[in-house]
C-alpha cells in the first residue's frame, strides 16, 4: 500500500515553488499493543472523565481546557478561543536561510519527515533544489504552520532522498548546566586514558540499525504467542550480580576481554608495553 502523505503543501524559496508531501519515517504501527479489559467478564474497557470531586462522569460537551494558577484554582479556556489563536496555514513550507549541513545541535531535532514531490513536475524542481543544497554542503532552515502550530524544520539532502527534520523550539531544550553544573572536573593519569582508549580501540565499528533487537517487544510478542498456543510462557534468566570494583582494575580486566587476538591470548596492557618499549 502506498504511504500517505501526513501533509500537502508547497516548498517555496524566493519565486521558485514545488509541490512537496511529508511522509513519516517513523512509524510506531508495527509495535505489538494491547487494550484494557474487564478480567471478570473479558470486555473492553473503555476511558471516562470523571469529576475529581464528586465522581460523577462528566459529559463531552461539559469537557473544557483549564489553567491551573498557583493558588489551585482554574482559569477556564474555551475551545473557539483556542481556535482563535493557532495560526492560519497557507500549506506554504517556506526557506528562510541555509546554513552548514552541522550547525545545529542534534538536540533540537525532533521528528524526521521523507519530503517527496507530490508531481512528477514537481521533482524536477525539488532534484535541482537538492542537488544545489548537497554540492555546496548546505541544509535549509524553513518554516510552516503544520498540525495546528508554527514549526521550524531543517531540510536537508540524504542519500537520495530528502529529509525535513521537524526542530525543537529553544525553550523545550533544557540546558546541559542544569544536569552537570555540580559535577566537579576529575584529572585522569596517562595510564587510565591509555587503557580507556586501548578499550575503544577494540571496540571500533559502524552502526547497522538491523544488528540491534528491540528485545523487550520480542519477549513481549513470545509471551502472548505462547499464551495463544496454551504453553508456559518463557521465563526471564536471572542477571548475575555485579560487582563494586576499581575503576583502575576495571580497566585492566576490560582492556585484557576487548584485547583478545586471534588465538585468544589477552593484548598487553598499557604498562607492560611500555616496559618493552624501554
């Protein structure tokens, strides 16, 4: 089946304009999910509001959005006032600017697109914007009103495809000093930054996203197969207790696991081959 476009619209920078969809390139569909059921008589279970103060369900058309203030009460907001105030779509992506392809923080990505030509008319335009943007190693930085709010996205050429990464806005990115402004600066001798880097030199590769399983949804689809078929579903194998050790001995024993040659003799450590080199 072919995918659906979550938006329509057209990408426009100065007078040059092209019919351009965003398609969703992650997608959540294929993860196993459940429903709520009554465990006594095996129906579905479906959500109500209810009133926090007396209990009684609350009716869809009593349902409204609400502020909460500091002293607990709630200001009420209306559903036209909310409409009042979301910004018009005019179904126009437009770039502002471009800028060097690693210029933004990869913390502010949000959510990645495939943007695709909605013609065949349109893909000419849309081939010629991209292959500009990949020769002069540039990414576009636009603006459009999509699912109800402004956004900004980063448009940028992959491969052959074309990429608009939806960009978190500035007060959703918490600033790293509220994480590590208490975290004092350690000094480290040659030989720990020795034996550190021997450890990441052997553990050198590249990423293949198909080499890493989502292990819990595995065990998840196993058990409820198990469960269909009428057997014991799979029990989960105790991990052995870690030990508090050395961060210095640490190092070493790992050094010794990742250094294994061919003929699974340990690689020297840092210290013994220093001693051989004098």
């Amino acid at each position: 089946m072919a995918a659906r476009a979550s938006w329509k619209g057209h990408l426009k920078i100065g007078d040059l304009v092209c019919g351009v969809g965003l398609y969703t390139a992650i997608s959540s569909s294929d993860r196993l999910s459940f429903n709520i059921i009554n465990r006594k008589t095996g129906h579905r279970v479906e959500r109500q509001f209810v009133d926090s103060e007396t209990g009684k369900p609350v009716d869809r058309e009593d349902q409204v959005k609400g502020y909460r203030m500091d002293n607990g009460d709630y200001i009420v907001i209306e559903g036209d006032e909310i409409a009042s105030v979301m910004p018009d779509s005019d179904k126009v992506m437009g770039v502002q600017s471009f800028i060097p392809l690693n210029e933004i923080d990869k913390l502010y990505f949000d959510r990645p697109y495939y943007l695709a030509p909605i013609e065949d008319h349109d893909a000419e335009a849309l081939g010629l914007i991209m292959r500009s943007m990949r020769d002069n190693k540039v990414a576009a930085l636009a603006q459009a009103v999509l699912f109800r709010r402004n956004r900004t996205l980063l448009i940028r050429a992959q491969d052959d495809h074309v990429i608009a990464t939806m960009l978190n806005f500035d007060y959703e990115v918490r600033s790293a000093e509220t994480v590590f402004k208490d975290i004092p600066d350690i000094k480290f001798d040659k030989e720990m930054l020795e034996l550190a880097g021997h450890i990441i030199g052997t553990k050198k590769g590249s990423f293949n996203p198909a080499e890493y399983e989502d292990r819990y949804e595995a065990a998840l689809t196993e058990l409820v197969k198990a469960k269909i078929e009428g057997r014991e579903p799979p029990k989960r194998k105790p991990k052995p207790e870690g030990k508090v050790v050395d961060l210095m001995e640490a190092l070493r024993q790992s050094a010794k696991i990742g250094g294994k040659s061919g003929s699974g003799k340990p690689a020297a450590s840092a210290s013994s081959r220093r001693k051989k080199a004098s």
